[in-house]
C-alpha cells in the first residue's frame, strides 16, 4: 500500500501528489514547514509547532492556509489512514503559484502538504550510543527564527558531518555555537550548569528546547541562557541536542574530542526520560 499524503485539499497516493513548478516554495524557498513527532498514534506537543506555524507564516506575511484545527484534523487523518504508531509528521505551507516574479501578487492561494514518516527503533539507538558532533561555521540568513524550507545549508553541513565520519554539526558563528543542523544545542558544565544559547534571530526557538528547559528547572538545575564557544563544548560536562525528532539526545564528541568519559551523561539521560514522560502526558 502506498503511503497516502495531503496535498491542497486532496488525499492521495503519493505517486499521485503534484504542486506546481511555479510554486514558490519551489522556486524562492518562499515557505514554512513543522515537524511534529507521533507516539502511539497521536502528536507530541503539537499546540506549540501549530503556534510556531502561525509564527512563521506572520513573519513572512503568507495567509494561513485553514484554520489550525482543520491542520490538526488533516494530521489525524493522515496518521490514521497510513496507521503511524510512531514517526513524524511534516507539513509545508508555501506562498501559493504563479509565473516566476521576485515580487510575488497579492492574494495568492498558499499551498499546503503534509505526509507521515514512520520511525523504528533506530533512534532509541543513537540516544544511548550519543552522537559525535563536529562544527560548521554558520552560513544561514539572518532569521532562523522563522521555520522556513530553505535548509540547504544545514543539508551541506550535515553531509559534511558525514563526510567526516562524524552524526551532525553544530554551526558556529563570530565564535560562538548557534544550534545543531536541524536541533537546539545545549551543555552541562561541569558544575553542573544548563547552557544554551538564549532566544533570538540566530536560532530557531525550538518546541522541545522550551519544554527541556522548563522540566530541567522544575528537576533543580541551574540554566543560564547565554551563547557558548566551541571551546567551553570540549571542556563540558555533558552536551545533548533537543528537536521534535530527536528528543533529548546525548553528544559524546565535538571535533574529536571527547566530551565528559565519552559517554551519555547523568543529566542528560534524565532529561531525555523526563521529557519522553512529558511527550506522553501532551498527546493529543
Ligand atoms: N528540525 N533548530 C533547527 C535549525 C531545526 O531545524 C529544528 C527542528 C530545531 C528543533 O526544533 P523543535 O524542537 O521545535 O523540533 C532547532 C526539525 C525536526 C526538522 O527540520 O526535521
């Protein structure tokens, strides 16, 4: 059976889902997109990345393309028509289609996708062996903080990771970490502090950095909300990335050098248990 996704009010089989060549998300990278992850059939905090969503679209001044609740009952329906027990689910708005034009006409009908993606256990794996990081330096514009689709960079950046033996890269720039390719990056010193880089147009504010950052204080740690050098990574405690995806997964090296023993630390295994407790506990 093929995997049935959405595309502008339709359910299809994939092999039957077109968008036009003019559309410009195609064209300009002119779009936004979620990731939501999906546990027992159901969405992990899917309130915020539908908030998120209207973020991005306000930002970029592109009409939601329905009402949230209809996207929720899209997602519902997509789950339960490829019956996903765990995976993700992405869905993409772009400013809608037209002859290609840099300064787009008002009133375009934006575009709307979505599909599933199921998930086996792979990444239960890489969160007790830790991933091994290396930096990139950060080529990105300027507002990260908008979800848009245009993520070549970090594609670049994560094939390079790759390239060099490495999981992924946290991007640097004027000296200083901003996030992983596709999740928030964050330390434990090693006196036992939380560090991230604080909200700002230089990161995407990621729905699962907020929620970590909330159970890490309720759980008594300090966390102090500043940028961070690659230096003060090989010199942490612990180091761990946040995303929809990725949950709370452990760093064990940055450019080779080990980070702590080399191994998933105490903090960092907590807060991945506490935060698969709360994904349960937000299913909806
Ligand atoms: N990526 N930073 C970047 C650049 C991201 O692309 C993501 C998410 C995050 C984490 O955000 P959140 O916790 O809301 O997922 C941070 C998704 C998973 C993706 O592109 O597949």
């Amino acid at each position: 059976m093929s995997r049935i996704v959405y595309v502008n009010g339709e359910y299809l089989p994939e092999e039957e889902a077109k968008i036009s060549i003019f559309d410009r998300g195609f064209l300009f990278a002119d779009g936004v997109y979620e990731v939501s992850t999906i546990l027992d059939g159901k969405l992990v905090d899917n309130a915020g990345h539908l908030a998120r969503l209207q973020r991005s679209l306000a930002e970029l001044d592109i009409p939601a393309p329905c009402s949230m609740e209809e996207i929720e009952t899209i997602q519902h329906t997509l789950i339960e028509r490829n019956a996903i027990a765990a995976g993700s689910i992405y869905l993409q708005v772009t400013r809608g289609a037209e002859d290609r034009n840099f300064l787009w006409s008002e009133g375009l009908k934006p575009s709307l996708i979505m599909f599933t993606q199921s998930r086996g256990a792979k990444m239960d794996k890489v969160a007790e062996k830790g991933l091994d990081v290396i930096s990139q330096p950060d080529i990105r514009w300027q507002r990260r903080d908008i979800k848009t689709v245009a993520l070549l960079p970090a594609s670049l950046a994560k094939r390079k990771a790759i390239a060099e033996g490495a999981n992924d890269a946290w991007l640097v720039e004027d000296g200083m970490i901003t996030e992983g390719t596709s999740n928030n990056a964050h330390i434990i010193t090693k006196d036992g502090k939380l560090v991230t880089r604080a909200l700002s147009n230089k990161i995407l504010h990621g729905i699962t950095r907020k929620a970590v950052l909330a159970l890490a204080k309720e759980a008594g740690l300090t966390v102090e909300e500043r940028s961070f050098s690659p230096d003060e990574v090989k010199n942490a405690a612990e180091a761990f990335v946040t995303s929809a995806t990725m949950f709370v997964t452990p760093v064990v090296s940055f450019d080779g050098v080990k980070i702590g023993d080399g191994k998933p630390g105490p903090h960092t295994t907590r807060l991945r248990d506490l935060y698969v407790s709360f994904a349960k506990k937000s299913l909806s």
